[in-house]
C-alpha cells in the first residue's frame, strides 16, 4: 500500500504475522542526532587511521577537514608528471612583481640596479690572435626599476642572455642582449657585467718551461639614460720587494757581515679602463700593460735557475706600493684606447701583519667619496 503524505511517500507492507512495516526511500532517513553523529565520526577516524592519503583523497578530499580539523582538504603529494601548463592555465597564475603600486612595502623610491648576480654559463671569447677560448663565466645582470614599480621579472634577464649565448663574445654582442633586456623590462638603465679567469701561457724567466698563468677579468656594459659605458677590469698578482727593507739588508751585510734577506710579498692590482675609440683593447694588451709597468709578477713553473732569476727581478724592481700605483698610470695614460681609470693595489705584507694599500683614479668614472668597506679584501687571491 502507497500513502502519500505531502511530497514525501512511505510504503506499507503486510509483515509475516499480518503486522504492518514502514519502509521509508533514502531520501527518508531520519536526521541522526549529535551522539549518532559522533559516533559515525569515531568510525571515519578509525578507518582512515588504517587508510592512504590516497584512499581518503578518492573518498572524499573533504573528509580530512574532520580529521585533522584542517581548512583545507587533503592535497595530493604525488608530482603530476603529465600536467601541462597551456596559455590559459598560465593566464590564471598570479604574478606579484607586475602588481599596482599600492603593494609596493617601504619608500616608493627608485632603486639604481636590481636584477641576478653569479648566473653562469659557458661563453666564447675571442683572443688576440684569431682564435677562441670557451670559459665559464659569471654574469651580473640590473636594470633600475622605477619608484612607482613594484619590481621585475628576473628571469627575463637570463632568457635574453640566453639568446646571444651561442654568439663568439664582444662588447658588441654584450650590447645586443642588453638592448634585448631593456626592452623586455621597459626600463631606463641597465647593466651587465662578465667575470672569467682568462688562461695565458707564459715562459719561466730561464728554464725554457711554460705554465698557465689565470687572470681574472670583468667586463662591464653601463647604459645610463642612454649613454653607454665599456669598462674593462683586471686584477694583475706580483710580487712586491720592499726597498727600505732591501736597503737595510745590504746595509747589514756591508756594515757588520750579517746576512740578511729583504721582506717581498703577493701583492694585487685591480685595474679598472675605460675604453673608448674603435680599436679593441684585447685582455692580452692589458695584461702586458700591467707587466710592462711591473714585470714582478708571480710565476707558473720554476725550477733552480728560475727561481734565482725571480729573485735578481725583485731585487732590480724593489717597490714599494705609492710606486705600484703610479707606474700602472704611466702605461695606462699612455695607451689612447683608454680612457678614464683606477688603479687599486695591495702589498699583503710578510713584515707586517696588516697591508699596505692604494688607490690612483685618472678621470670621474671611478672617482668616489666613500669606499667599500671590503674593497682591499677582494684583492686577496686565494686559489
């Protein structure tokens, strides 16, 4: 028998002994009170206890609120290897750096460089000779960024360097990916700058033998307001002798027939130019620049006859580091591919145990009125 009752239908049904039973559809269930409920929730735990994530996960991911009072539902953990990012799933992806200006935290001021430093890949270089050398180099990659913006994508930075990676290396190609950035970014400034360690082969002073000197070199691209800057760095590691010590050990030799040896130590030169004109100033020609001006510098293979030959070189070029500074000058200002320059050395002296320090600028580029508070302790080579 159907008995209608409203929107709701219940069946009844004769029972064995002529008794009457209700039969309610699912949609009929009663409501189950709150210890029904609580009940019904210890056995969910129970079973989930015994359960994967991913069987709770298949069973409802909403279940894991009630388990572990969560706000979220269980996530998945397995790496969805097969997923793929189309242009509208990417269109959805939130991008913070592009935001208003209302997100930007702290004083709306323009900031001079912002971009990656240490990005590296393998790079050709040309040599003075016509050839080529692959090297691993260190790129540093800013733009300036607007007080109004809130900041910028870096890895665009990487892609057009990427672009121009495969190209035989030049200040003309580093202006390429430059320009490519600057377009990328909108931005007003920009900068890069490459470091590499450049291997020469250079002869022993007598022995015949040859070594692999490395030098290390920057090069470095600045375009403010549309000027552009190309400024090569070296840094050239000598030996220095000390000339009053040098004097006063020949004087107790002559004096009182002592022995004794003048103090020498490692001493660095970063030299910074700016170049200007047409023809190229290669590594190699700065590289003999600096050992033209001090000819002391450390060397790669030595045996007996060499390392006297090193000696009698030291004692004929004693110097102390005022000297350093100005003798790199003189073979700088010299060369017309050069313009405006710095010269920063460092004697690490064996007498003392602090350095000896200078520093020489010819022009405005590299003139400055506050020096960084480690500037002499990069000039400690350490390889």
């Amino acid at each position: 028998e159907k008995v209608e009752m409203g929107h709701r239908r219940a069946y009844i049904l004769a029972g064995p002994k002529g008794d009457r039973m209700n039969i309610h559809p699912s949609d009929m269930q009663p409501m189950p009170d709150r210890d029904e409920a609580k009940d019904a929730l210890a056995r969910l735990r129970q079973w989930a206890s015994a359960a994967s994530d991913a069987e709770i996960n298949a069973l409802d991911p909403a279940v894991a609120r009630l388990l572990n009072d969560s706000e979220y539902p269980l996530l998945n953990r397995v790496y969805p290897a097969d997923f793929t990012s189309d242009p509208a799933y990417r269109a959805t992806l939130p991008d913070l750096q592009n935001g208003p200006s209302s997100l930007i935290r702290g004083a709306h001021r323009t900031i001079q460089h912002v971009g990656i430093s240490n990005f590296r890949l393998p790079i050709r270089y040309k040599t003075r000779d016509g050839g080529e050398v692959m090297l691993e180099s260190s790129v540093t990659g800013t733009v300036s960024l607007e007080a109004d913006k809130k900041g910028i994508n870096m890895s665009r930075i990487m892609r057009s360097f990427y672009a121009h990676a495969e190209k035989t290396f030049s200040f003309e190609v580093i202006e390429a990916a430059l320009d490519d950035y600057k377009s990328d970014l909108e931005t007003l400034d920009a900068r890069i700058q490459m470091r590499l360690s450049y291997p020469l082969r250079v002869p022993s002073l007598r022995s015949g033998l040859s070594g692999y000197q490395y030098y290390d070199i920057s090069l470095e691209l600045v375009d403010t307001a549309g000027s552009r800057l190309r400024v090569l760095h070296l840094d050239y590691v000598y030996s220095s002798t000390c000339p009053c010590s040098l004097e006063l050990s020949e004087h107790a030799r002559e004096q009182r027939g002592q022995l004794a040896t003048p103090h020498s130590q490692r001493s660095v030169a970063r030299i910074s130019v700016v170049l200007q004109g047409d023809d190229p100033l290669w590594f190699e020609d700065l590289i003999e620049i600096a050992r033209k001006a001090v000819p002391t510098e450390t060397q790669v293979m030595v045996k007996r006859e060499d390392e006297q030959a090193f000696a009698e070189l030291n004692a004929a070029n004693p110097i102390f580091v005022e000297d350093a500074a100005r003798l790199f000058a003189q073979g700088l200002e010299a060369d017309d591919r050069i313009g405006d320059f710095r010269v920063v050395a460092s004697h690490q002296e064996s007498l003392h145990s602090h350095d000896a320090v200078s520093i020489l600028t010819d022009g405005p580029t590299f003139e400055a009125a506050s020096l960084d508070p480690r500037l002499f302790g990069t000039l400690h080579h350490v390889r």
